[in-house]
C-alpha cells in the first residue's frame, strides 16, 4: 500500500517537474513551480521526511514561486516603461 | 591546538556578521580596518596551525570524536596543504582588503561594511573547504564560497556585463554543485557514510569498482571541475574574472580556482584512490587529457585578446591546466612541484590583477589597443607589471620557476614541452601587453573590432568613484608584496623542503620527495622566458602576422556569452569525463 | 553558436550522463534497503543527549558545524541580496500609490496574520521535540508578515518592517550561533560541542542541552533573512524607479 | 520500484538541466535550476528510505519500538533546500540588474562577452 502511494507521488514529482522546464513563460512556470512543491512535500511526507516536507512547502511551494513573481513583476513593469538602459 | 581548527571559519564569520551589524553605525574606515583586522588574525592562525601541523591535525566537529572509529561528527582535515591553502586564501582576502581600503567605489548608502563583510565570507568559505574532511561539509563551504563570490562578482550592478558575468558564473557553478551532490547521494547510497576517508573505506570494502562508482565519481569530479575551469567546464571563467571588481579578480584567480583543484587532489586521494575507488591510470589519462586541453585552449585564447583582464583570465585557464597534470600524474614529486606552482602563480597572478586594476582607475579603459603608450609615466607599476610577467613565463628564481621546473621533472616526456610551451604563451601576451600600453612600442593598433567576435577592454567604467590622477600607494604597495612573495616561494632557502615535506606527509603515501633547483629545471624555466620574451616581441614589431585575431575565430565562438551553450558544455563535459574513466572498469 | 548545435550538445551530454546515471541507479542497493551504518548512529546518539527529534539533534549536535555554514550561505545572500539590489545612482524612489484590496481578501488576511506568525513561533520553539525547527518556523513566520500587504497596504508593511533592524537581527543571529559555538570551546571542550548545558528531561521543551539554543538562533536568522530579502525584492518590484531623463 | 525513485531524481535533474540550456527567459532558466535542485532533494531521501519505517521523531514514539527512516539525509536535504531558496534569490537579483542594464533578459541577445 504504501509503496504505491510513493510510486505515485513520484510520477507525479516527473510530471510536474517536467511541467515547470516546459513552461516557458515565467509567470505559468512560478505556478507550476509552487505545484512542484507541493508534490515534492507530498513525496517526501510518505517517505518519512516531515521535517523535510514542512520546509519544502515553505519554501519550495511559497517562497521561491514568490521570489520568480516578483522579479517577473520588475521586469515586465520596467518593460513597459522604457527601453534598454545603460 | 587541534580546537582551534574550526576558527579559521568561524573567525571571519563571526567578523562578518559584526561588520553587518554595527556597519551602519561606523564610519568607512572603521569598518574597513575591522575587516583587515579580521583577515589578518585568520591568516596568523592559519600560519600558526601550519607550522605545527606536523603530525596533522584531525579535529571532530563538535567534539564528537569516534568510538570503535565511527563518529557521527564532521570531521576536519588539518595538514599541510589544507592548512596551507587556507593559509593562502586569508592572506589573499587581506591583500584584497587592503587594495581597495578607500579607494573602491562608495558603498551603498548604511552598508559600508558590506563589501568587506563579504570578502570575509568568501575567506570563510574557502577556508572551510580547503579543511573540510567530509564531503557534504565540502559541499556546504563550497556552496558558501560560490554565493559570496556570485555577489562580488556581480558587485558594480551599474556595469552591464558585470551582471551578465556574475549570472553565468552562478548558473553555471550552481550546477557543478548539485552535480556534486548527486555524486555525495550516490557515495552516501553505497557506503552509508560521508567522511572522506569513511567513504574510501566503504568503497574499498565493497570490492571491485561498478557503474555506481564511476557515476559517483563523474559527478563529484564535474562539480570540482567546475570551480577548477578545465576544459570544457571553463566558460564562465573568463566572463567572471574580466568584470568582476579587481580585489575580487585577485581572489578568484589566485585561490578560489585552485581551490577546486585542490579539491580533485583531496576527493581523488582521500575518496576513490583505493581499490574500490577508480585506478589510477584510469584518473591519470582523465585528468591529464582535460589539464592539457584547458592548457592549450586557455593558452591560445590568452594570446588573442586585448581586454587584459579577460587575457589574465584566460592565462589562469592556462595554469590550472597544468596543475590539474600536475595532481593527475599521482606522483609525489609533481604533489610538490603543484604545490609550490600554486603558491607561486597566487602571487604572481593577482599582482597582475592588481595592476590592470590600477589601469582601468587611472584611464577607465584596460583596453590593450586603445591603451597603447599612454601609461608611460607609471613607471613603478610598468616593472611590476613585467616582473608579473616574467613569474609567469616561469623565470628563476621565482616561485613559478621552481615549482614549474620540479612538475616538468615529474611529469617527464612530451608535457614538460606542454608547461613550456603554455606558460611562455600566456606570458608573452602578457609581456605584450607591458610593451604596448607601458612603453608605447609598436605601431599603435587599430582601434576598431577586428573580427566583431570578441571583447574589447573599452568602454569600462573605473572602480573608484573619480578616474584617479594620483595612484594611492596602497594600490602599488598591494601588488609588490605579492611579487615579493611570488619571489621568496623560489629563494627563501629550505621553503621548498618545508612545502615537500608537509604535501608528502598526507598525498602520495607517506613517500617523501625532495624539491629543489636542478640545473635542467632553471634552463627550462630560462627557455620559456626567452621563448615569451620573443614571442612578445614579434607580436609587437609585426601585430598582423602574430596578433590576427581571426586566426582561432572557432574557438573564440565557443565562447558566446550564451548561458546555455555553458549549461550544455557542462553536461558534454560530465559525458566526456565517464567516457575518459570508462576503459579501466570495464576491463575488470 | 547556433541554437542546433546547442541542442546536438545537450543531446550528446544529456544521453551520456543519463546513461550514466542509469548504469549506476542499478547498481545501487535496492530502494528501502536497511543498511544506514550513519543513520543508526545518529539516532543512538540523538537518544543518549535526550534530544527526541532526531533531525534536529542532527542539524544543531551532531552536524552543528553544517548548519554554520548553511546559515552563513543565507546570511552571505542577503548582504549579496542588498548589495546588488541596492538603489544605484541613476535611480529613485517612487510612492507606490495605494492598491484596491477586495474587502474579503483584506479581512481574510488579517484574520491569519497572527495565526499563521503564532504558528511559525510555534514551529521554532519545538524544533527538537516534533517535526519542524528553525528553518520552517522562520520562513513561515516571515511570509506571514508580508500577509500585511495584501491585508492593508505597502506602507503598513513598510511601518512593522524596519528592514535595518531586521538586517541586524539577522546579523546578530549569526554571531549568537558563532558565540555559542565558541562558548564551548573556551569551556574547555570542541567548538560547538554540545557540553555547557545539562541535556534535560527527554520530550522536554528544554531538553537537548544547546539544541534549543541554537534553533532559536537559526529560527532568527531565518525570519529575519527572510524578511530582508522579501523586502529588497519588494523594493525593486515596487519602490525603485529608473530616473528617466535625468 | 527497486529502482523507481532514483531513475526519477536523475530524470528530474536532467530535465532542469535541459529547460536551463535551451530557456529563452532567465527567469524561466533560474527555476528550471531549482528543478535540478529538486532532484538532488528526491534522490537524498530515497536514499535514506526504509521500509516499514516511521520518521526519526521520538516525541511520541517509544525509542526501538519500531525502525526509523535515516535522519542523516533528512538533515543533508534541509540543509539543501535552505542553499535552494538562497541561490534562487541571488539569481534572481542578478536577472533584475541584467534587465535594467541589457534591457532584456532573454540569453540569445546577450552579446556583451564574446570570445
């Protein structure tokens, strides 16, 4: 029982990590990231790990996505403002 | 004295975090005297622990030392070439501090400690590394190294290729070192440990070598790789060391990257040299085929430029080369001639830094073609620049020379040509470039791209906040100390049998080699120093049959710039290098 | 270099690495196995010093020296962080005008403001009892901060988040770490050994001897690395213009 | 399933590897690192797994009443994911530097280092 709830949490992990490299547009892929996270905290919560698991979903499925959002957000704001600066 | 092995980290940390946290409430040169205060005292511990360090010293992290010899602890590895480079890499941070004590550019407004508090990180991390035993603990130092070299490197967020520089090193060592996880992954999933000589235990008992230790052994050696810029791990090299801030260059070139290949050395003899771990002509014909690649390409690709600190970059690509033949070849006489190399080159290379350093404040440029005469009047930096140039070429007695002249002894046969022939090279560009921009020899180059397809040196904005009209003294001071000690590593009597004898006590066995100037060694060392001094010459008397720059266009478009083509030569890198170790475990 | 030869590379190196890797995650021991030599220590020795979780007697005890340097990568990031996102010359300040928030959403993120910074708090101070410590404490109390944001408006954030005193708290953290490290080698004893505090009642809040110590110092370090960093990101994403035509 | 999870760390790491060295946006390429990232985080734990095994918390569960998953990657991992979220915030910086100076951050029209 428990070896196919891991399997399943794994095929899960490649799908969605492959999701995240096939998303392209930074914005998608910030979302698809935090799902990542998710499902990584998921993993690592039926292989023991809560500690692990608590930390990724801090991290993995809140902070990180934040963190590519706002650096999205500067750069599509300074986008639309002006051109090339040097 | 074995307690005291882990202050060499938590010295600068500790200093780190005090100039972080009273950094806004003191003025500038408090901050920066604070920061050298710290260097300083590190870099006397670490000389003190160097002495003493014969038996060396193995200290257990949190005083858990083993019972029935397992430990759940760290383990730190406190002998001569650890202590050694740790040695150096403070001694370095402090050459750096000093260098640009007042002179670099304003701090950001309440963060005057800033700047120094990460150099003192930086010296933290390659401290921990150089005396790391255990492999993930290498892995967290080497994690720290890089961070705090990323944000240095990428310090002048003002300079548009400052930042480009400083993402592709971070990108592309941040690969190197998940790949050096995966690797630790692998070695934790056989063994179950992860001390250094834990690990080559559980190896060994385990029997013959497989797939596993060949996988493990790819990825750790690529992450260490990495940071050692061999070929083609090398990109990010050069894009880093030409922009980074100068102080920071000195650092880079002269430890960090040789840091890495101290790694290879300590990994390869501590990890896999057992007979569990890959044999021994299986790492000799890897890493002696990588070292000479990234001898010639770094020596080809020095010889083509005209930004000098991408020609300087390019010049450590060279030597890491060799010293990454050098620790191939397994022998403890080219242990010793490495080593003595390292010490010489970490001298001789950041003075160079430090004198392109002093070009770009004074003219805003470091621009080979568009300098060309107008540093006539600083004639004081002009000898040291040439005196850097000749360490390099590897003239007597200068350190280079003799550690030069005992690897050639070492190695034998047809790449003692090689270490001639890499160091005269990058020595005559270097030699070029003095002749040109100190000295005005020459007909005076076009200024216009050549080719389109390179870097030029113009355009650069000095560090300091005004171009400077007179060079503060501790900008010249700097590089002649280094100079000087590139000098007393081949002439102070019986330094050469201290460093032998402290290699040789924990590489290679127990074996002990001595070190010293044959008559063989120097005419060498005076061959590759006419041959640069030629070289140089004719490159200045005729620059469009010795300098065309379209000559070695293939090459120079492997070097795009492009994040990604750096990512995939990672990956082909990872590839070549299994391919490389392959032949030996099949055959078993 | 073209973007074909790009991809021939990455096929070339991905396919051999894969290969690689492949050949040797059939060599290693089948996954579930029972040999962890390392692990089995860890948890004895976790038992002997009354710490319960043994993760964190791991991360504080054991492999103190890890997290020093682990904590200094986070510290290294955020003066990296302030460093290279700082406000340059050719820059200025610009008040982000107030934001519209629907009403719900603003109640709602003042409601679990505080349960989620009591939570995190929470998280910190059983670090060696249950699953949880320092790390995920911190970072989940300083995400929780930034709910003011959305709860009220960047100046209310600006007001509960003076970014220098959390960069010092962040500082001072670190050096807490280094300082109780050092305390136990002029105890007498190793740098960082758990030895100047008696180890305390098993499954106790102060069991483990200087493990609660040093997570709270980690849980510190953390929120308040955290903080800063959010802040420089906030800073640019908001605040920070490029001063056209000046 | 003997060899399930380390075949998906590989696949993991590789994938990142592959979306870093053909991204057209470097923030697309700093989270592709993470997913590389994120395959080191799942081979260290399947490592470390044991079957039938409970997590190494003892608060409430009696000392050798029943065997533990290794906590020695569990701590390896944490300490992996705090370095994850650190590297991404610097990168992360310095793509927000590349934009203002280069004006863009898509890698192919980088031209400022060549050769």
């Amino acid at each position: 029982m428990a070896d196919a709830v891991i399997v399943v949490a794994l095929l899960l992990v490649a799908a969605s990590a492959t999701a995240a490299v096939a998303a392209r547009d930074p914005v998608r892929q910030a979302l698809v990231l935090s799902v990542l996270g998710v499902v990584l905290a998921i993993l690592f919560t039926v292989l023991q790990a809560p500690d692990v698991a608590l930390s990724q979903l801090a991290v993995g499925s809140a902070l990180t996505p934040l963190l590519l959002l706002l650096a999205v957000h500067k750069v599509r704001r300074r986008g639309r403002r002006e051109g090339p600066r040097r | 004295m074995d307690d005291l092995l882990p202050l060499l980290v938590a010295v600068p940390l500790l200093g780190a975090a005090l100039l972080v946290a009273g950094g806004r409430l003191v003025p500038r040169p408090v901050a920066e005297t604070v920061g050298c205060a710290v260097a300083a005292t590190t870099a006397a511990l670490a000389l003190v622990l160097l002495l003493n360090s014969s038996p060396p010293f193995l200290e257990w992290a949190g005083g858990w030392t083993p019972v029935n010899g397992r430990s759940v602890g760290i383990v730190l590895i406190g002998d001569g070439p650890g202590l050694g480079m740790a040695a150096l890499a403070s001694l370095l941070t402090l050459a750096a501090l000093a260098y640009s004590w007042h002179y670099f550019d304003e701090p950001p407004s309440g963060h005057a400690g800033s700047f120094p508090a990460l150099l003192l990180l930086f010296q933290g991390g390659m401290c921990g590394f150089a005396i790391a035993g255990d492999l993930f603990n290498a892995f967290v130092w080497f994690e720290l190294m890089g961070v705090a070299a990323y944000a240095l490197t990428g310090h002048r967020v003002e300079e548009a290729r400052a930042v480009q520089g400083a993402l592709t090193f971070a990108v592309v060592t941040s690969l190197g070192a998940y790949a050096l996880l995966m690797g630790i992954g692998l070695l934790y999933a056989r063994t179950g440990e992860l001390g250094m000589h834990a690990i080559g235990r559980g190896l060994d008992a385990h029997g013959r070598p497989d797939a596993l230790v060949l996988a493990a052994f790819v990825l750790v050696m690529t992450g260490l790789l990495v940071k050692a810029a061999a070929v083609p791990f090398h990109f990010w090299l050069p894009d880093a060391h030409a922009v980074a801030p100068t102080p920071v260059c000195m650092l880079l070139s002269g430890v960090m990257v040789e840091l890495g290949t101290f790694g290879v050395w300590r990994v390869y003899g501590t990890v896999f040299a057992g007979p569990g771990g890959v044999p021994a002509p299986e790492f000799e014909r890897t890493l002696v085929t990588l070292g000479a690649l990234a001898a010639v390409i770094g020596a080809v690709m020095c010889w083509y430029q005209r930004h000098i600190k991408r020609l300087l970059a390019y010049s450590t690509v060279a030597h890491t080369g060799l010293f990454l033949i050098g620790v191939g070849v397994l022998k403890p006489e080219a242990d010793d001639g490495i080593a003595l190399y390292l010490l010489g080159h970490a001298g001789v290379k950041a003075a160079l830094f430090a004198c392109a350093g002093i070009l770009l404040d004074r003219y805003g440029s470091v621009d080979e073609h568009a300098l060309h005469g107008r540093a006539r009047e600083l004639k004081g930096v002009a000898v040291l620049f040439t005196l850097g140039g000749l360490g390099l070429a590897g003239l007597p007695p200068f350190g280079t020379a003799l550690g030069k002249s005992v690897t050639e002894e070492a190695v034998g046969g047809p790449l003692t040509v090689l270490y001639v022939a890499a160091s005269a090279v990058t020595a005559a560009a270097v030699l070029r470039v003095a002749g040109r921009v100190f000295l005005g020899l020459g007909p005076k180059p076009a200024d216009g791209t050549g080719s389109g397809y390179e870097t030029t040196g113009s355009g650069e904005r000095p560090e300091t906040r005004h171009r400077l009209s007179r060079i503060p003294d501790t900008m010249t001071a700097v590089p002649a100390v280094l100079v000087a000690g590139s000098l007393a590593v081949g002439v102070v009597p019986g330094f050469a049998k201290v460093v032998a004898h402290s290699v040789n006590e924990t590489g290679s066995a127990g074996v002990a080699a001595s070190a010293h100037w044959t008559p063989a060694g120097v005419l060498l060392g005076l061959l590759s120093t006419l041959l640069a001094g030629v070289l140089a010459l004719l490159a200045v008397t005729r620059p469009k049959t010795f300098a065309a720059p379209d000559r070695a266009l293939w090459l120079r478009r492997l070097q795009s710039g492009h994040v990604g083509d750096y990512v995939a030569w990672v990956l082909v890198g990872a590839t070549v290098l299994g391919a490389l170790t392959l032949p030996g475990l099949l055959g078993g | 270099m073209s973007r074909r030869f790009r991809l021939w590379l990455v096929a070339v190196g991905g396919a051999g690495l894969a290969a690689l890797f492949t050949a040797a995650a059939l060599d290693l021991p089948a996954f579930g196995g029972d040999h962890h030599p390392y692990g089995d220590r860890a948890v004895h020795a976790s038992l002997s010093r009354h710490t319960a979780n043994v993760i964190a007697s791991v991360n504080f005890d054991q492999r103190a020296f890890d997290t020093l340097g682990e904590m200094t990568i986070l510290f290294a990031a955020v003066i990296g962080c302030g460093a290279l996102l700082r406000q340059t010359r050719d820059e200025h300040r610009a008040t982000p005008e107030p934001q519209e928030v629907a009403r719900p959403v603003r109640r709602y993120a003042l409601l679990v403001l505080p349960v989620a910074l009591l939570t995190g708090l929470y998280v910190i101070a059983h670090g060696q009892l249950s699953p949880g410590g320092g790390f995920q404490g911190g970072v989940v109390a300083a995400t929780s901060l930034h709910l003011l944001y959305l709860g009220a408006d960047y100046r209310a954030l600006e007001r509960v988040r003076p970014v220098a005193l959390y960069e010092t708290g962040d500082a001072v953290a670190t050096s807490a770490y280094v300082v109780t490290g050092l305390a136990a080698l002029i105890g007498g004893s190793a740098f960082l050994a758990n030895t100047l505090l008696p180890y305390g009642t098993f499954n106790t809040l102060s069991s483990g001897g200087t493990v609660p110590l040093l997570n709270a110092a980690v849980g510190m370090e953390v929120a308040c690395a955290v903080v800063v960093l959010l802040a420089r990101f906030l800073d640019q994403a908001v605040e920070i213009e490029e001063g056209n035509g000046t | 399933m003997g060899v399930l999870p380390y075949l998906v760390a590989g696949w993991v790491f590789l994938t990142g590897c592959y979306g870093l060295a053909t991204s057209r946006n470097l923030i697309h390429a700093v989270g592709c690192l993470s997913v590389c990232q994120a395959g080191t985080y799942v081979l260290l734990l399947a490592v470390g797994y044991r079957h039938d095994a409970t997590a190494p918390v003892f608060s409430d569960l009696k000392p050798g009443s029943r065997p533990v998953v290794d906590p020695l990657v569990q701590a390896l991992t944490l300490t992996d994911v705090v370095v994850g979220a650190t590297v991404t915030a610097l990168l992360l910086a310095l793509v927000v530097q590349i934009s203002k100076r280069h004006g863009t951050v898509d890698p192919d029209e980088l031209s400022e280092l060549r050769g």
